[in-house]
C-alpha cells in the first residue's frame, strides 16, 4: 500500500460521499433508524458488537509488530479499513485503532514511531474514517463501553469563543470539544511550567471504586465518631443530672414535658 499514491479507492469515495451534505432522498431516509423501537435497536446492535469483536480478534492475532515501519503502518490502515465497514459505533472503531489498546500503539513501540505515525498518510486515513463514523446516525453509546466525564478550569472568555465557535459550525460544545481532542497536538504549542500540576492526575493508578470506597470510609468513620461522642456526652449529662442535690427530691417518674427537656439538653450538649 502505498499511501503517496493519487489513486482513489473505493474507502476514498466513501468517505467522499459521506462528507457532503445529504439532500433529497438520502435526507429522508435518514430517520428511518429513529424509528425503530428501542429493543430493536438494541437488539441489532448487540449482534453488529458481536460480528465486529469477532473480526477485531482475527485482525489482533495477524498482526506482526516485528515488521517495518512502513510495513505496520500499511498493517494499521488495512485493519482499520476493515473495521470501518462493520463498525457499529464510533466508538468501537477509535477504541480498536487509536485507543489505548487499539492496533496503532499495539503496533508502534516508542515515542518517535508515534510521530512519525502522526505525520503520516496512514493517520490521516484513520482520522478521515473516524470522521465518518461520528457524522453517520449511530447510537450516541457503546453498550460495551461506559462513559467518563471531566471538568476543566478554563477563563470566561474561552468559554464564550467555544459556544460561539460551537454556534458558528451549527454542532453541540460537546461534539466540537470532542472533535478537539481527536486532533493531533503539536506539542511544542503545550505550555511547560514548573508550578506543581493542580488537579486529579491520570492514569491505572486511579480508579472510581478507588474513590468511592475512601468515600464510605471516611464517611463511616465521621458518623461513629459523632455517634460516640453524642453517646458520651449523654452519659455524662445523665450522671450530672443524678448527681445534683436536687435530683433526689424529684419523683423517679418523669412526665413529658420533663423527658422532652431532657432530649433538648442532650442534643444542644452533642452540637
């Protein structure tokens, strides 16, 4: 596969196609799959996860990670084309090639193959694919997949150029933050410092069971220490009680109202 080559094949024209905008019959046929039931829906798209898994491991054990650069990056576009025409969602396709445990870092083994990658044809054609992916009517959520969210401190003015921008190509900030971070960064244009890195850092080490289960802890110990000392002070207010001189002269038998004072004075003592 030669990637410098001007001839067009048929993933070329595809994507050609399912660039432009629709109109006429192509745009009326369009929400036909809106109106699908919903366990049709999830039904077809559990058997599509299926067909597309099985073809992701048969693509996984032809691999040769030994083989030269060219020759695996020829390796991660014929995979990737495969993928392309059975991918159920877009999703799917970016986890098995340009994920974490997709073909590109699977085949490329360092820093400076992943470059070349990014400069290469072979990441434009991926990107290309991708991007017909994301603009055909999938479902938004890969059943096999859960969904992460993250919160970024940004200025205000940043802020309102993104909805303006996001308004401007007629998208959801979401798709167009998205859309930002599939692209390529250039990293001479990421600002160094020597401040400490604020925030939650990244990577295996965290996990949210890890967080919830600090949270419970923390959260079980806070309440038995304020039950112990709710406790404490109550035995120690009942023992004042017992043991002031009037306390003797009033019968054993308290009214109401008496026990009623008693609960006020040991939840203001507890505060």
């Amino acid at each position: 596969m030669n990637f410098e080559s001007s001839e067009r094949t048929p993933i070329d024209d595809q994507i050609s196609r399912s660039t432009q905008p629709m109109g006429g019959d192509a745009a009326a046929a369009k929400p036909a799959v809106a109106n699908k039931r919903p366990d049709e829906m999830g039904e077809k798209l559990a058997a599509e996860m299926l067909v597309f898994q099985r073809l992701v491991d048969e693509l996984k054990a032809k691999r040769d990670s030994k083989a030269p650069l060219q020759n695996r990056f020829e390796q991660i576009v014929s995979e990737a084309t495969e993928l392309f025409g059975v991918a159920p969602t877009w999703t799917a396709f970016y986890r098995e090639t340009v994920g974490v445990e997709g073909s590109v870092r699977a085949l490329l083994c360092n820093n400076e193959e992943m470059l070349a990658y990014e400069d290469s044809q072979a990441c434009c054609k991926i990107m290309e694919m991708l991007t017909v992916l994301r603009s055909r009517d999938l479902p938004d959520c890969d059943p096999s997949e859960p969904q992460r969210m993250i919160t970024v401190r940004l200025p205000k003015s940043l802020h309102d150029h993104i909805c303006w921008e996001a308004n401007d190509l007629k998208v959801s900030v979401n798709k167009l933050c998205i859309t930002r971070m599939l692209q390529r960064v250039d990293r001479k244009m990421i600002p160094t410092s020597t401040k400490k890195r604020r925030g939650r850092r990244p990577g295996a080490d965290y996990t949210r069971s890890t967080t919830e289960s600090r949270t419970s802890t923390e959260s079980t110990t806070t309440t038995e220490s304020r039950t112990s000392t709710e406790s404490h002070s109550a035995t120690e207010f009942r023992a004042s009680v017992e043991a002031h001189p009037s306390a003797q002269m009033r019968p054993s038998h308290s009214g109401p109202n008496t026990q009623a004072m008693a609960h006020e004075s040991v939840g203001y003592l507890s505060e």
